[in-house]
C-alpha cells in the first residue's frame, strides 16, 4: 500500500481552517479515502494534556515563551510518532488544523525567537513527516478576530491565552506566514480566506485536485 499524503492547514486565526478541513476531508472520503484528521496542540493523551497548559494555563501558571515552545513540539511529537506516521503508513491520508508551520510564525515571527531555530526544532519533533501540501487560508486579522469573537458569542469558553494576544502580535503572525509561503512555494498554496465558505471550498479542492488528482 503507498504512502498517504499530508495536507496542513495553516494561517492566522478565524481564517477558517477548521471550517475548511471538515470539508475537505467530506470531499476525500467521497472519493473513497481513508482521512484521519488531526489538530495542534493535541491528538493524543499527551498533547490533549499539553493543550489545556498552552491555552488554559491548567499547570496553575502560564508556561514561558521557551516552554511553550517545547510544550508545541512534545504535543507535535507524540503526535506524529502515534498517530500521523501509523495513519500515512497504512494509506490514510492526513489532514492536519495546524502543523509545524504555526510554531515557526507564532513562535519564530510572532513573538521573536530565530527562525531557523524554530525549523530545526520543527524538524526534529516531526522527522520525516513533512506535508506533500501546506493550505495557507490568508486573512486580515480584524477580520479574523471578528469572526472568532462572532463565534465566541456562542459558546462559554474564554479566548485562549494565545487568541487574547494584541493585534499586532497577530498581524506579525500573518506576515509570517506570507514570508513561509514565499520561501516554500513547493509545499504552500495560499488561498483568499476572506470571502464566502463554499467560494474558498472551492479553491481548496481545485488546489489539492491540482496537486493529487491531475492528470498525467
Ligand atoms: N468564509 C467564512 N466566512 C464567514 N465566516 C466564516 C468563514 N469560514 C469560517 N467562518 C466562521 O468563522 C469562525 C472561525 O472559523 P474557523 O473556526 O473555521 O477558523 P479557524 O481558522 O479554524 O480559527 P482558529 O484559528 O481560531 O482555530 C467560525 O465561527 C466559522 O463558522
Ligand atoms: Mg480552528
């Protein structure tokens, strides 16, 4: 059985990549495809665990800026090691709401810490778990912002520590991840996040029918 494949989605917060991977994964099992999806922090007991400390401060006290970086990549790594490879090695492909990408633009963009120190942790919690294709949902991140507070009306949660950062820590974020995009235009497509859900479904699937399906 060949390898599956690994679709990531990335971008700046409310650009609709939850939304965006439900539905891909709709259309991959229409066509017969075993998809697992997958979403960071988290996916195992570990990383479900991690997740509470990074977003809730369940430890009883914030993590540092260094510690959440490694709390990232321990959840990102048990991840990969339970979940991601045993799937892709069986023929499933993977969808993943956020992958290493975001460590390096909040991490390394957004709050500061040298890029390239950013990768080369990336590289050693996922080995050779590198996606065959990176979806950037790109929006400006107001817009984002008022989509997420729109969906927080909903719900009793409070915005996580990370959601509650200043505009302009998530506009650094946003850049980031253009910059990710420029520098690896192999693996990233970028897609307007900020119109209609079926019109940015679209665009998805012609990008990973492009990538996947094309003929020849
Ligand atoms: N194209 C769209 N237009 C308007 N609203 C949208 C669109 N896509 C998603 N939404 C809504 O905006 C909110 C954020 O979308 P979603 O949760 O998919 O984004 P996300 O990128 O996963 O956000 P986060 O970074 O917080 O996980 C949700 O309430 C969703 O229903
Ligand atoms: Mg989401």
């Amino acid at each position: 059985m060949a390898r599956g494949r690994l679709i990531t989605f990335e971008g700046p917060e409310g650009g609709g990549k939850s939304t965006q991977a439900g539905m891909l994964i709709g259309r991959l099992e229409e066509r017969g495809l075993e998809v697992v999806y997958t979403r960071e922090p988290g996916g195992t007991k570990l990383g479900e665990a991690i997740r509470g400390i990074l977003q809730y401060n369940t430890a009883g006290e914030a993590p540092c800026a260094e510690s959440e970086v490694l709390l990232f990549e321990a959840s990102r790594a048990q991840l990969v090691r339970q979940v991601m490879l045993p799937a892709l090695e069986r023929g499933a492909w993977v969808v993943c709401d956020r992958f290493f990408d975001s460590t390096t633009a909040y991490q390394g963009f957004g709050r500061g810490f040298p890029v390239e120190m950013m990768e080369t942790l990336n590289q050693f919690a996922v080995g050779d778990a590198v996606p065959d294709l990176t979806i950037l949902l790109d929006i400006n991140v107001s817009l984002g912002m008022q989509r997420c507070a729109k969906r927080q009306a909903g719900h009793k949660q409070q915005y996580d520590r990370i959601e509650s950062e200043a505009l302009e820590f998530h506009e650094k974020v946003r850049q980031g991840y253009l910059e990710l995009a420029r520098r690896h235009p192999q693996r990233f497509r970028k897609v307007d996040g900020m119109r209609d859900v079926e019109a940015i479904a679209a665009d998805v699937w012609k990008v990973v029918s492009d990538v996947f399906f094309a003929e020849g």
